[in-house]
C-alpha cells in the first residue's frame, strides 16, 4: 500500500496519479487525510495525558511525605481523571487506526510515468517483438484437436475428476510439462535466480502482504476450515519470505526462483477465449522474484523482461512485448510488460508472462525493509515475473509447430523431452 508520507506530502499529486490507473481517489484521499489528522491530534491529547500523569503519580509521594495530604488526594483525583480519559483517548486512537488501515489497502499503487494512457488493452503499447509466425494452411488444427489426436490431455477427464479448467496430462504431453518446468528453472539457475519450494497454501497474512487480499479475494479458493488459500502465483509465498524482515543493503539484490502449481477462481470466465488451455483453473509455472533497493529496482526491471524474452526467443515462437496503460496495469503494480506468443491455428495472441515493478507498494504491506550503508532503515522495491507460465506456451508450441510427420519439439527441448516429434 501507499505510505501516509506519500499522500500527505502531495496529495493532489497522488490523486492526478491514480487518475492514470481510472481510479478516483478524491474522496478516498480526503478521507485519509482527515482521519491521520484525528490520529496525531488524538495521540498528542495522550501523550499529554500521560505525561502529566507520570509526573503527577511519581509527586505524589513527596506530597504525603511532606505531610500535605489534601493536595495529594487531588493529585490522586487528577491522575484517575486521566486514566479515565487515557482509555477513551487510546480506544479513539485505535479506531483511528484501524479505519485508516481499511482505507489504505484500497488505494491501489501509484503507477510509473512510463505507463501509457489508456483504458483497455487495445491501448497497451506494443514495445518489441519477434520471432516468425508460421503458415499452417488452411488445416491446421487448434491445440485441443491436437491434444487429443495425439493422447496429450485429456480434458473430458478432467471434468470428470474436478471440473472444467482442470485438465489431466497424459504420456508425451506430460512430459513436455515436465520438459518445459525443467528448462524455465535451470535457465533461471544460470540466470542467478536461487530456486525455492514454496508452500502451495498461504494464510491470509501472506495475501494481505503481496495485494491479494482484499482486492483479488474471490479470485482464490479458500479452505475456510483453517483459513488458508491455494496460492494463485508462486509470487505470494516466495516473496512473503521476507515479510516482517529488516536485509543488509551487501544482499541486495535478492532473486529466487520458483515452479509451482498456481490455482485462480477465474470466476465468470466462458466463451472460445478459454477454451483449451487457454484458461484454467489450475496450471503450471516457473516465477522469478526480485528484492531491491528503490534506486536499482527499474534496472532491474529491465533485466527481467530481458531475460524472459530469451526464453520466448529459445523457444522459437513468435512473440511481442506489451507497456501496459493505465487502464489494464494491476492494482498493485508500477509498470508491467506483458509477453504474449502467437497461437498461429487460433490466430490470436496470448498472454504467457508478466513482468512487473511494484515498487514500494508491496513492502509496506510486508514491512520488508532493508539497512543502508548509513544505518538508516528503509522500505525495499518487490518485483517479479512469469518465467514462464505453462499452458498458453504449451498451446502456442504445440499448434506453430505441427506437420505431417507430426509436432516438432524446439531444439532447446529435445534433451529435456527425450524426443524431437510427437507423432
């Protein structure tokens, strides 16, 4: 979330800012700014108080030493007078804080003078791309043909064991998966990111730290019993390692890596744009997340959406990178590119990745900070990516790639496939 020192400094500003993202935070910002006032009015009625108090309790006992009771007695009076107004005045500080911290986390994140405007993804600028897009002719057939001409998954049976978005793997299509999480994490390794396995549940404290919660609740299953979510990202539990952590500026930057499950509601989703893989409820994919200082962290950021267009590159599909505007950027977010691969029997561009910069934003919900090299201790910079996730590359690699003789697995899979056609 955004800190009280953001807001109150400018914000006419942050309000402008968020403008970009279509949020008005007019009202919401006013509001902020009316209760922090109540909040240091109300804390420096208490510290008074208590002061004054303090000083009263420890001369009380002076005054009867001294013999002079009835000025001690009203010392006595004075002090439960306080006390009695310490409670209401620690219990409208409390409501205080508590009513800002409700407010807070639906601010979303400031975004980056680089991002666009614009309201819908049409208006996402087109950064980069590559790669060839195949000419299948007339006969090409979509991933889900595919999938089931040559026995890679089976998704009727995934209904059966589940339900729709939960589709089973099976023989060389399986394989591929594996194939594919191997190669994303051994390039992530060479690449410096440290590997991790996380957690597959998170409890709320982990969702509240990254921005799930509350904005993106109905967007995850919750075991209600014990009141922990399925995590839709390996980006919560790695990066919620470090919540309530104070690092040394020498470990900076930190990058880990990490392959999961990730598990999305995806509630309201229908139509031929989920159909296949397109859009599942459970999926695999390999995360790359990074912890930095505020003045490295944009390199950073450029580092990341580098290194993932090597894997679209490598992969030798055709690719293009996506600025996101105002409009589509995430509530959390700074600035996000998106990857995007051409499916070319579908002839449609889907998303496999994103990049982004939350700046600050997330290590304030985390209180993960770091000590600089004059001790003085400051918030970090969270960032992280898909590296990459599974089903659309496996959609898109399975359709650009079929011929007579069968699929063509990409040179840079063979020796984790085993096999150079799916056939």
């Amino acid at each position: 979330m955004l800190t009280l020192k953001t807001i109150s400094e400018d914000p006419e500003l942050v309000i402008a800012k968020l403008a970009k993202k279509h949020f008005d935070g007019k009202e919401i910002i006013a509001k902020v700014l009316e209760i922090d006032q109540t909040r240091k009015k109300t804390q420096t009625l208490l510290d008074a108080s208590l002061s004054e108090s303090n000083t009263l309790s420890k001369h009380i006992g002076q005054l009867m030493k001294e013999g002079k009771k009835t000025e001690a007695e009203a010392a006595k009076n004075r002090v439960a007078e306080l006390k009695s107004g310490n409670k209401l005045l620690e219990d409208t500080l409390r409501q205080a804080e508590q009513d800002l911290q409700d407010l807070m986390v639906l601010i979303p994140n400031l975004p980056s003078d680089e991002v666009p405007e614009g309201r819908v993804a049409e208006d996402n600028v087109v950064e980069k791309t590559g790669g060839v897009v195949p000419d299948l002719g007339e006969h090409a057939l979509p991933h889900w043909d595919l999938a089931k001409k040559y026995d890679l998954i089976d998704f009727e049976l995934g209904v059966k064991i589940s339900g729709a978005g939960f589709p089973v793997y099976k023989g060389k299509g399986a394989r591929l998966q594996r194939a594919l999480i191997n190669f994303f994490l051994d390039r992530a390794r060479d690449a410096g990111y440290l590997e991790v396995q996380p957690p597959y549940v998170v409890n709320a404290a982990s969702g509240y730290g990254t921005g799930q919660l509350p904005d993106k609740e109905g967007q995850m299953y919750h075991a209600t019993a014990d009141d922990l979510y399925l995590i839709p990202t390996a980006e919560v539990p790695v990066t919620n390692i470090y919540r309530d952590v104070i690092l040394d500026e020498k470990d900076l930057p930190i990058k880990n890596t990490a392959y999961s499950a990730c598990f999305r509601r995806e509630a309201g989703s229908y139509g031929k744009d989920v159909r296949g893989l397109n859009r599942l409820h459970q999926f695999d994919k390999v995360e790359i997340v990074r912890i930095d200082k505020p003045e490295h962290s944009y390199d950073s950021l450029k580092e990341m959406v580098a290194y993932v267009e090597t894997l679209v590159h490598d992969l030798e599909l055709p690719w293009r990178i996506l600025r996101l505007c105002g409009g589509d950027i995430s509530f959390t977010s700074a600035l996000t590119f998106d990857f995007e691969v051409y499916s070319a029997a579908q002839q449609r561009w889907l998303e496999v990745s994103s990049v982004s910069n939350f700046e600050s934003y997330q290590a304030n919900r985390l209180k993960c900070r770091y000590r600089d090299a004059d001790k003085k201790i400051q918030l970090v910079h969270t960032l992280n990516g898909s590296a990459l996730a599974l089903p659309r590359i496996v959609a898109a690699l399975l359709e650009n790639n079929q011929t007579e003789d069968g699929i063509r697995i990409p040179k840079i899979l063979v020796p984790y496939t085993g096999f150079e056609y799916i056939n």
